[in-house]
C-alpha cells in the first residue's frame, strides 16, 4: 500500500518538476529517485532499498514509452495487443491470443 501511495505522490512530483521529461526526452533515474525521497521525506516514512529500487524501476517503465505495455511492443512475436479495461490485457502472437496478467 505504501508502494502504490510513493509512486503515485512521486508521479504528482515528477509532473510539477521542470527537470523532468521535454520534447520525449527521458527522465532521468536521478530525477525520479529525487522525487520518491522527497515524498518519503514529507510523509515521514522510510522503504528497504529493494522496494525503493522497484518503485524507482517501475516508474522509469511508466514514464517512457507506452509504461506496462512497451515490453510486449517490442516483442516481435507480438502482432496485437487487446486492452479491454483497466485490469485485462490480452496479447496475440499470430492466431493464438494469451492472457498477460498486466493492468
């Protein structure tokens, strides 16, 4: 719960930083591992560094690109990919359609 409270403030930050992404450029992990501290700072919490690495990983995943989805983009298998709603993600390789488990 934590997590999801850290990325989505982080988010909120990056978004109101004038160092962050322009013009399709990327941002860079040093921005975006500045905005997650400053909101553990301002809430008072503290993460281990593994779940503040992921949270740091996943946020880079969701800012460039197409975020969750780019993995299955570049996958050249991949000919559709079918997003029904917030929580189902179905790809297709040729004929055969899979579930991802994505949201």
């Amino acid at each position: 719960a934590l997590a999801n409270t850290v990325m989505r403030e982080a988010r909120r930050e990056l978004g109101s930083d004038q160092s962050g992404s322009k013009d399709g450029q990327n941002v860079a992990e040093n921005t975006i591992a500045i905005a997650v501290d400053k909101v553990l700072k301002r809430r008072g919490e503290s993460l281990d560094d593994l779940e503040r690495a992921n949270i740091i990983i996943h946020l880079q995943k969701d800012l460039l690109g197409w975020g969750v989805l780019q993995p299955l983009i570049d996958n050249k298998e991949v000919t559709d990919i079918h997003v029904y709603d917030y929580n189902t993600v179905v790809l297709q390789r040729g004929k055969v359609s899979e579930p991802t488990g994505l949201h």
